[in-house]
C-alpha cells in the first residue's frame, strides 16, 4: 500500500493526544476499520487510551508527544499492517426490554403525529431490527446505535427536555441511544428500559463496547416493574439476562 492510500487525516489534538478521522460517513465498514485499528493500538505501551466515535480515533498518550510527524509516520505504518483473524476482537449481541407504553414514553405522540405512524407500528419497527453500537458518549454510559429504519427518521427537538428518566430510549435522525441516567436531552424518547446502563464503580463501566449489537424487545409495564426489582442497580444484570 502507498502512503497516498492512506486515506485519513491527523490532528496534534493536545500535547499528548493525536485525533485520527475517517472519511465523514456513518457505515459499518468504516466502524470495523477503526476498531481493528483500535485493537493494534492497544499493542503499543506508550498510549494511555483510545477514544473513537462515528469517524474518528483520539488517541491519548502517556506523556507529550516529542515530535507530531515521527509519531505520524508510525501511526501509518502500523494502519498498513495486516491483521491476523483470531486477533479481531468478537462482538457481542445483547436483547434489551424496553416498555413503550405512554407512562414510559412521553414523546411517542408527537412521533406519531409527525410521522404519521400508529403507536404500535414505531414499537414493531423500532424493535424489529439489530442496531449496531457506534460508540459511547455525550453522557458516561451513552449509547450511538444505529441505524434506524428510514420510517422513524425524525429530528432532534427544536427545545430540548429538561429531563429524562434514566434508561429512556430515544430516537433522532438515523440513530437511536440509551439515556443511561436522570439528565437533559434533546431526542424523542419512545419507551423506558428497566436496566442499568451504568456503574462508575463497576470494572467496566458500561455493559457493552463499539462493534457490538443491539436489540430490543417490548414488555409490558407488569414485566417492566418486575425486570426492573430483579436487575436492582445491578449493571451485570444485563449479563444475566443475556446468557
């Protein structure tokens, strides 16, 4: 492969952190790559962490990077390198309850409305399909998951909400997320999960991790009450109710 090939850009982010971005589209490919990336990364002693998003790669190192061009040159040269099978981490497949009822999803309605679409046909459409986990932020615990059918494509609110409940659903534009606890919001929330979606204090903060899949599932506010009494703050929870 020629350095010209190379089709990515490098930024001096700070003065230990270099920010690697991918050409601007969302797609799965793009996801793998940067993953695969990731996991040669994780090789190399000197880098403290990696952080990605849809299109991009920060990388956070140890200490202050003495010369941005050698460290790009290295970069490059380990991005060439090929990659055996059995290092390509696997991901994970996880199904998440989630109640749609009005109680749980205060902007149903007004999806509804706007896409003139019965309450029953967002619910069979949002969870009849595998939304793959782009990344984790905006909040500790957030989850990008996309993407979604084109029938539920909907903007974000014009004036966000003050506040949601920990565990809502939302939906906005092409993706749909997880609001992991109590907090501010601007998607349209159609439903409620009973889980937690995130611990601090747990070895792995959050349940999943970018490449895995997601799919949810509908219960009823009976089953909610009950899922949600048994999972007890507990982020391993979802573990076990995926094994």
């Amino acid at each position: 492969m020629k350095e010209k090939d190379i089709n990515l850009s490098f930024l001096l982010y700070n003065e230990n952190s270099i920010l690697i971005g991918w050409t601007k589209i969302i797609n799965e490919s793009t996801l793998k790559e940067i993953l695969i990336y990731k996991n040669k990364l994780s090789k190399i002693k000197s880098i403290q962490n990696t952080i990605n998003a849809y299109n991009s790669l920060l990388i956070k190192y140890k200490s202050e990077i003495k010369s941005f061009n050698e460290e790009v040159k290295n970069l490059k040269g380990l991005y060439k390198e090929k990659v055996k099978t059995q290092e390509i981490k696997m991901s994970k497949h996880w199904k998440i309850p989630v109640c749609y009822g009005k109680k749980y999803a205060p902007d149903i309605y007004l999806v509804s409305k706007k896409l003139k679409l019965s309450s029953s046909e967002i619910i069979k459409l949002h969870s009849s399909k595998k939304y793959t986990l782009y990344f984790i932020g905006f909040l500790p615990g957030f989850i990008y998951l996309g993407q979604l059918d084109s029938k539920l494509r909907i903007p974000r609110k014009q004036n966000p909400s003050k506040i949601y409940m920990a565990g809502s659903i939302g939906i906005a534009d092409y993706q749909t997320g997880i609001y992991p606890n109590d907090s501010p919001g601007g998607w349209n929330i159609i439903g409620n999960s009973p889980l937690t979606y995130f611990d601090p204090f747990n070895k792995a903060p959050c349940f999943a991790n970018s490449g895995d899949t997601i799919e949810f599932y509908s219960i009823n506010e009976k089953e909610y009450n009950q899922t949600k009494h048994l999972s007890n703050n507990n982020l391993n929870f979802i573990k076990e109710l995926n094994d």
